[in-house]
C-alpha cells in the first residue's frame, strides 16, 4: 500500500507529459482566431521548454505536434496580412506578434533542444539534424516575418543563425539527406535550409511588395536544391558570410576578406531556371523550371516582376547597380517599399506630437474612430511618397486632407494628400507631399486683453485653448514658419500666448495660405513686447 502511494505522488501531473494532454490542448484551439489560436500555443511552447521531468525524446516529441499545429495558423495569419495593403494598426500589431512571437518560441524550444543534445556517436544523427532544420526553418520564418514588414534582420538574430550552423558543420550534418516530413517524403539536409534564408536575404526583399515578398519566399524555397555552399569563392559563388559578424551576407568582391570563419555561396542553376522560366511565362506557357507552384494564386505581372527581380539580384554581375547609374529618374523618384504609420485626424495627431514632448493636452480628445492605419510605401521622392491601398466603402482619402505620417518608430511627419486614382474598384493610387519633417504641438490662447466679459469667464476659459501645429521654415517643404489649425477655431490679425512644451511666445495670426479639408495653414508673426 505504501508502495502505491510513493508511486502515485512521484507521477508527473504536468499536462505536456502525456500524450492524452497535448491532444486536448491542440483540440481546444480556437480553429476560427488564428491570433488566439498561437497565443495559446506560444504559452504551451514556452511551458514544454521550462518543464520539469520530461525526457528529451518526449520534449522533441510533444514540441514537434505543438509546432506541426501551429503551422497551419501561422500560414493563415501570413495570407491575411499579404493580401492587405491597408489594414488598421491595432489589428497589423496583433497578427505580426502572435505569428512572431509564436516562430520565437518555438525556435527557443528548438534550440533548447539542441543544446541539451547528446555528442555526436551516442544518438542517431538523422534525429540531431532533424531538430536543427526545424530552428532553421522558423528563424527563416521569423525573418521572412521582418521583411514582410520591412525591417532589417537584427544582429541578434544572425548570431542565433550562425550558432546553429555552426553546430551542423561542426557535427558534419551540413549535408546529411533528412526526410522532415513522412506524407511528402522529400529529403532536404540542413545545408539547403540555411541556403533558403540566406538566398533570400540577399534578395533586395525591400523593393517588392509584401504579395511578391511572399512570391519570391515560395520561389527561394523551391530552388533551394540548386543552390551551392563552398568554404573558399570558385566560379559558381556570388555572396559570402562571415560567422564572426553578425549581418545580412554580402556580395563578393575582389576585396572580400577570407578567413576560417567566412564562407561562401551561389545561386548555382537557379538564375539560369529563372530566365528560361520567365521566357516560358512571356509565351503564354507555365513556367516548369520553377517546380511545382500553384501559379493561379498570384498576378502574371507579379510573376514576372519577382522572377526578373530574383534573377538580376541572384546573378554574378551586379545589374541592378548598373542599371540604376543610368537611369534618369532614379534622383527623383525611388522605388523602395517600407511600412508606415497614418492618421488622418488632425485632433489625433496633435496628440501624438504633445506625447512626444510629454506634455498632456490641454482638452479632451475623443480617438475611438481615429485608429492609426498602417499603409505600404511603393516609391518615394524627395518631396513625397507613393501608396496603393485597398479602397474602402465609405473612404477618409481623399484630396487635399492632412495626415500624419510615421515611417515605424521615427518621429511623426506631416503630410497631404495630392492625388487620389482609383486603379480599380478594389484599389486606390494616392500621392502625399510632405509639409513637415519636424512639426511640433502648440496650444494657443488669446490674450486676455483681446477678449470680452464672456470669452474670459471661468467655464468658458478651457474653449479657448485651441491646439495647433508648428510647421518649422524647412526648405523645400516650408518657406517660412507657419501653423495648422483645425477650421474655424481661431481669428486672424488676434494676438495669441503660444506655448510649446516649455518655450513661450506671443504672436499675432497674419494670413491663411492654404485650406485642407478641415484645416487650415496660417502664417503668423512674434508680437514684441511694449515693456
């Protein structure tokens, strides 16, 4: 009896240690919220990394069905933020963090994994490689993640990189033959995975949108088994990386520094399949070099761009260099896709800038329906930037309204929209200049001897604080400082108390040079004191 009662009391009760309960776990999963569904996930990832009494064998086990079933959302996720061209920041916020943080998990359970593997010779090497494609496959992910939002891969995730490739060389399972999946059984090796993000960082991912980002991914993936790997440059490498820096590869040149930590590698056949791909697809044929792709999913013009694009960036000779030093526009206008931030109210966006210079407004501000948007960049010039986004039922884009503009974390621009064309029913082509690259809140008051008995009572004192926006003298975009007024909130030719975080000025409003929609720009001058 005693004997049964120790038994029972050292059983593992943690939910990942049977089988029976990461089944329920996966069961539970909300099937119609793939947000919520690798949440919960991401939960249960970070539990089988930190639980106590597994063994390795069932952790690999239990960490391969959590992540298998994770795929699947992660995917629907990736779609849903593709397709959108314009989608609500909030909601981008949510969709980019759970997927990333899901790949982040799941490779942190990986590498877990790795680290707690035993020497080469005391388990089966088809195991140890298997665990390392599946963290390379999510670090590619999770940089696929990063260019899908046009952000750089940062140093500490080329260090993870480069530690678990350094752990295949080091086991010489760089080219073990591996079937990861026993449905499809096509063998892959740890080599052609680390070559498909490497191919696809060097792709220039940040000149094309996020649909063809995700075209040339699928594209990568499926020419990965012509790509080549040397330790020392021959005739079929075009890039190399180096181990002991942590950054994207670089393309080789004859001053390129060669060392024990340095290696190279090539696109090998796949730029060659590329061009006789993309003839077959200008006759009108389907492109059978490519492997088998469902090309009914993607636009021809898309096609075209990202295989042309991958060819130029993939071959020996630099061609997109050469092309740019002769082409006329390419001082003016830029193509260069990058993600920023929009609001469209002007009472939202001074509150952004009195954020910045932490100093809370003055008056209430009601922001329920001013969400901040998020919207792709297609080119810039020095004067503006270049949209295409999903047109809605009922649309705030319109000429001539004033938005504000974050490109990500830099300091909020002002902007307005000059051209709106409507490329179809689904689609609309906007052109924004940019007014100010420094703007900053103010509030203004006028001066008290300027007012009646009715404007200065105690009740009324608050109406007459009326936000406004500082546009600096910055050529080419302003020629002379001016304001930003919401319509009909202020008086020209009156005497106003500026303040501006803690500098005080008085000045006197002049002239209104352009009216926006709801806005107004009004050129002012300082008011000298008498005394």
């Amino acid at each position: 009896m005693l004997d049964f009662i120790s038994n029972f009391y050292k059983k593992n009760n943690h939910p990942l240690a049977r089988e029976s309960g990461v089944t329920e776990i996966l069961d539970d999963l909300p099937a119609d919220n793939p947000a919520m569904a690798l949440e919960e996930l991401t939960h249960w990832l970070l539990a089988i990394s930190n639980a106590e009494g597994i063994s390795l064998k069932e952790r690999v086990k239990r960490l391969a069905r959590i992540d298998q079933s994770g795929q699947k959302y992660e995917r629907a996720l990736r779609r849903q933020y593709t397709d959108a061209s314009r989608m609500h920041k909030a909601t981008e916020v949510r969709i980019w963090n759970a997927s990333f943080d899901f790949l982040e998990a799941t490779v942190n359970a990986h590498l877990r994994c790795v680290a707690n593997l035993p020497q080469k010779g005391e388990r089966d090497d088809q195991d140890i490689a298997i665990v390392i494609m599946r963290a390379l496959r999510r670090l590619d992910l999770q940089a696929h993640w990063l260019h899908l939002r046009y952000r750089p891969v940062p140093p500490s995730l080329w260090e993870r990189i480069f530690s678990v490739i350094q752990l295949a060389e080091e086991r010489a399972l760089l080219h073990l033959p591996v079937t990861l999946n026993s449905a499809v059984k096509a063998q892959t090796s740890v080599a052609q995975e680390m070559l498909k993000l490497l191919m696809m960082s060097v792709a220039a991912p940040e000149h094309l949108t996020k649909m063809q980002i995700d075209l040339a991914h699928l594209l990568t993936h499926n020419l990965a088994g012509t790509f080549c790997w040397e330790r020392i440059p021959n005739g079929s490498t075009v890039f190399h990386v180096d181990f002991s820096k942590p950054r994207t590869p670089i393309r080789l040149t004859k001053v390129s520094e060669h060392h024990f930590m340095s290696r190279c590698f090539g696109s090998g056949e796949a730029v060659r399949a590329l061009v006789v791909g993309l003839k077959q697809l200008e006759s009108g044929g389907v492109p059978v070099t490519l492997g088998a792709i469902d090309f009914s999913t993607y636009q021809r013009e898309d096609l075209l761009e990202v295989m042309a694009h991958l060819s130029q960036r993939w071959c020996k000779m630099d061609v997109c260099n050469e092309r740019q030093h002769f082409d006329k526009r390419h001082t003016e206008r830029t193509q260069v896709f990058y993600r920023i931030n929009v609001v469209h109210s002007f009472n939202f966006l001074y509150e952004q800038l009195m954020q910045a210079l932490a100093t809370p407004p003055a008056f209430a501000i009601d922001n329920e329906e001013n969400e901040t948007e998020s919207w792709v960049v297609e080119n810039i010039s020095q004067m503006g930037y270049g949209v295409t986004i999903s047109s809605l039922k009922e649309d705030w884009v319109q000429n001539h309204t004033v938005i504000g503009i974050q490109p990500d974390t830099a300091p909020w621009q002002i902007g307005v929209i000059r051209r709106v064309a409507s490329e179809s029913v689904e689609n609309t082509q906007a052109g924004i200049q940019i007014l100010s690259n420094r703007p900053h809140a103010a509030m203004l008051r006028p001066l008290d001897k300027e007012m009646s008995i009715w404007e200065t009572a105690a009740d009324t004192q608050t109406y007459h604080h009326t936000p406004g926006i500082v546009m600096q003298k910055e050529p080419p975009y302003q020629n002379e400082e001016s304001l930003l007024l919401a319509s009909g909130s202020y008086q020209l030719h009156r005497t106003y108390a500026m303040v501006a975080g803690e500098a005080k000025r008085t000045i006197r409003l002049l002239d209104r040079i352009h009216a926006f929609q709801g806005v107004d720009q009004i050129i002012f001058s300082d008011v000298r004191s008498k005394a």
